[in-house]
C-alpha cells in the first residue's frame, strides 16, 4: 500500500505540499536563473565515487546531476550539475537554477549526491556567480532608462540596454550589471564572485547577494 500511495503521489503530485524555500527565493526575488561556476581538484577515490552516482548512466566525464525544489502546481526551480575535466589534475563544476515544470531527466545522478561527495573537499572556494532577474515593468522602474541617440540617427534610434561595471580602489570587480529593456519587461543581468560552502543552501545565498546588487538600480512603483 505505502508503494502504491507513492507511485500515485509521484504522478499526480502532492498538492498539499509546500513551496520550498528556494522556489519561494526565486519568486519574490523575479530571478529566472542562477549560475555558479568554480574550479577545484577532486582525487581519483572521490571521481571512483561520483562514477557510482550515475552508474549505469554515463561511466565517463562530463558527469551531469540534477534536482527539483518544489513550488506551486507544475512550476517548480530545477537544479543541475556538471563536472567536466579542466586538465589532469583540476575540474569545472557548473551549478545552475532554474525555471521549469518539468522533472528531472532520469539519466542524471541526483544532485543532492553530488553535494554530499563535493561539499567537503569543495572548502571555503570562491565562485563566479551569474544570476538573470526579469521584472515586470507595471511593477518596478529603472534608474536608468534607454539611451536616446541625438546624432547619427541613421544607424540605432536608441540603445535599450547596456552594461556598467562596479570595481573596488584596488581595481578589482566587484560587480558588472547588465540592463536591457523590453516593452513589458526588465532584465538585468549580475555577475559577480564569493566565497562559499557548497551546501544544498546555496542558492539562497547567492541568490540573497544577487538581489541587493540588482536593487541598486531599482525602484517599486506605487511605494509596493
């Protein structure tokens, strides 16, 4: 009976269960996708033990990994995972979130696998991180608006967006934000890196310092 219920819970979905906390995140937050890039060295034992998770899958490099974190209905943040070969010694995990409604692919180890192998040895590692918001723009306006153009008409009527790029006195990048302008819509594009822990709560951080940078240049309509 307890197979039965699952296998039905499985195909229907339980709809008394409630958005987790990432969906949630990704929601107030109107990102539509997170990215994490890092570079690390694995040993061979470690390798031995991400070939098991996708046994019967794929035997060699890249090893791909993916997951679900539930939301409301069918809508729901996919996560995947893959680790490709940099050179002998060193590797590229690419983490990514995002908008779906469909199920993980079922020839892809589990992501939550790939956390438990890696968080460890992963450390205290800095990371790239690209995350894209997309706004509504009934809800919120721009600080900066598309560029009009007073000369050489004949080549754009105006610039609808753009990137600015925030260092600190060293030099160093901070933060690049990228801002395009649709009719409806507003994206922006951050890019910037950290220093973090590889745990299944990740994205809420990355996501926490992605949102203060995007709200730079916001502002709500309607005092919302």
């Amino acid at each position: 009976m307890a197979v039965l219920l699952h296998a039905i819970l499985r195909l229907t979905g339980d709809q008394n269960m409630p958005a987790s906390q990432v969906y949630q995140a990704f929601k107030r937050a109107s990102c539509v996708q997170l990215f994490l890039f890092a570079e690390l060295g694995l040993s061979k034992s470690l390798i031995s033990k991400l070939k098991n998770c996708v046994a019967g899958k794929r035997r060699n490099l890249p090893y791909r990994f993916a997951g679900v974190h539930p939301g409301e209905g069918k809508d729901k943040v996919g996560a995947s995972a893959t680790l490709r070969r940099k050179d002998r010694s060193r590797f590229m995990l690419e983490l990514t979130w995002f908008e779906t409604n469909v199920d993980p692919p079922a020839e892809f180890g589990r992501f939550s696998d790939l956390i438990n192998c890696i968080g460890v040895p992963f450390g205290d590692r800095e990371a790239a991180v690209v995350a894209i918001f997309s706004y509504e723009m009934e809800r919120v306006t721009s600080l900066f608006k598309p560029i009009q153009l007073l000369e050489q008409p004949m080549i754009f009527d105006e610039i609808t967006g753009f990137t600015g790029v925030k260092r600190n006195p060293e030099g160093k990048l901070v933060y690049e934000m990228g801002v395009s302008f649709g009719e409806k819509r507003l994206q922006h594009i951050v890019r910037f890196t950290q220093t973090i822990k590889l745990t299944e709560d990740i994205p809420l951080l990355l996501l926490e310092t992605a949102t203060k940078i995007s709200a730079l240049a916001l502002k709500a309509k309607g005092g919302q």
